[in-house]
C-alpha cells in the first residue's frame, strides 16, 4: 500500500471530515468501508529478484505437491540406501558407461537439451542437479568417462556455491532427489526395481506422464529463473 503512515492518515481525515458532518448526514460504517477499499492505492514496487524467488518457489511448491517431500532416513534405512547403492553399481558394465541400462533417460535429457538454445548458467544448473541426482542413486563410486560426469564438469559446485544461500543448495539437494523419477525413465527390468527401491525409501510419489511433463517445464523454468537471479548477483 501507500505506506503504513499514510494509510493511517487517510483514515483520520475521513473520521475527522465524518465528525463534522450533522449526524443524520454522516456516512454508514458499510459507506466508509467502500470508500476505504476504493481508495486504497497499491504502490508496492517488487524488484525482480524478488519476483524471479517467488516463482521459483511456486515451482517448488509444485515440486513438493507432485513428488512429496524427501523423508530423512534413520540408520537402519541408510544401510537399506548403500545396498541399493552397491547393486546399482554392480549394473554398470566395464566400460564405464550406463547407457545399456538408462538409455531412455539419456535420449530424452539430450534431446531436450540440444532442442533448445539454453544459456550457459541454465545448462550448467540444470547439468548440477543431474549430476546431484546420480550421485544420489550411485553413491560416491562415479566414473570418469560416462556422461553424467561430463555434463557435471562446470557446475555450481566450483563456480556459483558463493552466490547461493544455505536455503538455496537445500532445495537444490532436495530437487535432485525428487526429480529421479523426471530423469531416470528407463525401462531394464534389473535396473527399474532398484530405482522404485530407492524412491520408495525416501517416500517419493509416483506422478503420471501428463503430470511429468509439466514437471519438465517448470523445472527448465525454475533454472531460468534462478539463472537470472544468480546473474545479478555476480553481475555476470
């Protein structure tokens, strides 16, 4: 509004001119309400990191709707996390690489990725949670040539931590675990029932595909969004 001290000034000029007026001649409570209502001026100017936050948050918000909130595992289920963690591992094939077995999840995130023109602070957010979300799934045993590390070279890790609050990685860390389900689509008959192991065990939410494609706009909105606020924050 107008501010607080103008408001309340308003208010006493109408109270003082009402005072005046001959008592049968003085404006109803229900009058002076619409009078109030109608003249109250909206002057609130929000800057755009404040709107570019509010929106992430609505994503988030949306984010927590579709998938849920991840549970924090006791001790007995972290032990249940490493053991699907080692057979998960025990997929990966000498070469390095997972493409035998996540082979839909690949095709559908490059595809995506090269459809577009994405700026780089964009990719290298989007390239972070990827890397976040396999990290989750693998463990700490990563492998120097298969793709997710190569999309995880440049990422927020070593060039953008600084400019990101605690709240901030929180909810980053949070999204690479809700969006297993976005990115991880594919269809081995050993390497799915790990991975609804693995999602059940923090409680996740098995959304439809209309649902996770929406998840899939919003989530390339969210990095825009949070692209831009991070390029003010550094000047970049």
């Amino acid at each position: 509004m107008a501010g607080y001290g103008g408001f309340v000034d308003a208010i006493s000029q109408i109270v003082a001119t009402q005072n005046l007026q001959p008592v049968g001649a003085r404006l109803k409570p229900q009058q002076l309400a619409q009078i109030i209502r109608t003249s109250i001026t909206d002057s609130v100017n929000f800057s755009p990191e404040a709107k570019n936050l509010f929106a992430i948050s609505q994503n988030d918000t949306f984010f927590d709707a579709t998938f849920g909130l991840p549970a924090d595992l006791t001790e007995t289920q972290q032990h249940t996390l490493l053991s699907i963690q080692k057979s998960l591992q025990r997929l990966i094939p000498s070469g390095g690489t997972l493409y035998d077995y996540l082979s839909d999840f690949i095709k559908r995130f490059v595809d995506e990725t090269a459809s577009k023109e994405t700026q780089p602070l964009e990719a290298q957010l989007k390239a972070y949670i990827v890397q976040q979300s396999v990290a989750n799934l693998f463990g700490s045993d990563t492998y120097a040539d298969d793709i997710f590390t190569t999309l995880g070279n440049t990422n927020l890790s070593t060039h953008l931590a600084a400019t990101l609050s605690e709240e901030q990685q929180q909810q980053l860390a949070k999204l690479s675990l809700q969006l297993n389900r976005l990115f991880f689509t594919g269809t081995d008959n050993t390497f799915s029932p790990l991975l609804e192991q693995f999602n059940k065990l923090y409680g996740l939410e098995n959304p439809d595909e209309v649902t996770l494609f929406e998840v899939m706009i919003r989530f390339d909105n969210r990095n825009t969004l949070l692209a831009d606020v991070l390029r003010n924050r550094t000047g970049g």
